[in-house]
C-alpha cells in the first residue's frame, strides 16, 4: 500500500489523498461517516478508472483515515468544505462523484457549491440530512437531553466502537440539510440503493428521488444488497453507473 499525498485544506486541516491522472471527466470517491479511502469500493473504483484511463482521487476527510483532525471535532459542513477543497485543488474541469451514505450527502452539498464542476452524480446508499432525520429523529428524550446538556451521546455500531455524536455535529448539520429545498442536479444521476440497507432504509433513496429535480435521474434498488453495497454485483452496478453518467 502506497503512501498518501497530502494537501493543507479549510483551516490547516491536512489531507490525505490518493490520485492519479487520466483521462476526463475524473472521477472522485467521497466516503461515508468515519469511513476512510481504503475501503473495497474506493479501491475497486480506482482500479476501474485506471484500466479506462480514466483520472481518479479518493481522499480522507479531516478527522478520518490518515488525515489530521479529530473526528469527534467534525461536522458535515467541515467535511463538505474538505471534499471543496480536494476537488478544486487536484482536479480539473468537470468531475463525476461517487458518494457513499455521508459521502452522498457531501456530494449533493459540493452540487450547490461548485455546479460546475459537477459532470455526473453516483450515490451509494446516499443518506442526506441523516443528522436530523436519521439520529435527531430517531433519538429518545434520554438521550436528547443528555446530548444537550453533556454536548454528546454514544451509539452503537456494528462497524466496531460505537459512534459518539455531538451537539455540534447535529445543530451544525442543520446549516447543512438538503431535502428541505429545492435540489436541482441537471446533469446525469445514479442512485443506488440495497433493500436490505440496515443503516440507510430504501425510503430514503426514495424521498431523494421524489426530491430531486433534473432531466435524468434514476434509482435503482438492489434486493437483498446491505448497506456495504461491496459484493461483485453491486461493485459491477457502481462502475456501471459511472459509465452511464460519464458518457451521457
């Protein structure tokens, strides 16, 4: 395994990244929530661009994988200023994102920030506003009280330690939500989405699919898929998508 680069984004956060250079439109990997660069789809999805020729950047937000920070620190807005940042520095001309669950949020941010440098869209069990609807929504008065007055709240994860959310991390995703106002993406996307998502249920790929605005948007749902959506199949689906995308 290769060393990372690094880049000095928003605020002195470094960031580790991975890219290699081809042909256009580049195609960037954005991750999900305390997930990092190394994962089997971001790799898989580098080696699919490269066997194209096609330029490539995976990257780790501030406060995950190899890149500085502390994650208890984070918030949505400091991720998606992250991702602005990479994208506008290694990058040239249109991109195609791939966003998984958190990472789908951030790309549909990065879509209202910088539209320009938007050629496509892939999302991966995408889990806009999940601060809110998601964990908020879904918290009882125990624990919003004690994320009130304590400033956090541990919750289980199956993905190992369990996940300590602050009272930044939700009253600073407020700023951020994206079901609450139009969301217009006018160029080609691909949602994807497994029935059997424990973490993101399809009800939510289907309120961002009634949501969305644009001449060519679809969803696909994959039966029996979990929210990892990294067998040979799904992998198959996600390169696919980029293809669509990238060619439409």
């Amino acid at each position: 395994m290769s060393d990372p680069d690094y880049l000095d984004g928003p605020e002195g956060r470094r960031l580790a990244y991975h890219r290699h250079a081809g042909d256009g439109p580049g195609v960037v990997f954005l991750g999900g929530f305390k997930s990092d660069m190394q994962g089997t789809k971001a790799l898989w999805l580098e080696d699919w661009a490269r066997e194209r020729g096609r330029a490539f950047l995976r990257f780790d937000y501030s406060g995950h994988g190899q890149s500085s920070g502390d994650f208890e620190a984070g918030a949505i807005g400091d991720w998606a200023a992250d991702a602005r940042a990479v994208i506008e520095t290694l990058t040239e001309g249109p991109q195609v994102l791939v966003g998984s669950s958190m990472g789908g949020w951030i790309s549909l941010l990065l879509v209202r920030a910088m539209p320009r440098r938007v050629a496509g869209l892939v999302t991966i069990a995408a889990a806009p506003d999940f601060t809110e609807d998601s964990m908020w929504g879904n918290f009882d008065a125990a624990q919003r009280r004690a994320l009130m007055t304590e400033g956090q709240v541990a919750l289980p994860s199956e993905y190992g330690e369990p996940y300590v959310i602050t009272r930044r991390l939700i009253e600073e995703g407020r700023d951020n939500l994206v079901l609450r106002t139009p969301l217009d993406l006018p160029f080609p996307v691909r949602f994807l989405q497994g029935t059997c998502d424990m973490d993101v249920d399809k009800s939510v790929a289907l309120q961002l699919l009634d949501h969305a605005r644009g001449p060519d948007i679809r969803l696909t749902l994959v039966k029996g898929a979990d929210h990892r959506f990294s067998d040979a199949g799904c992998l198959a689906l996600i390169g696919a998508a980029v293809a669509e995308v990238s060619a439409a």
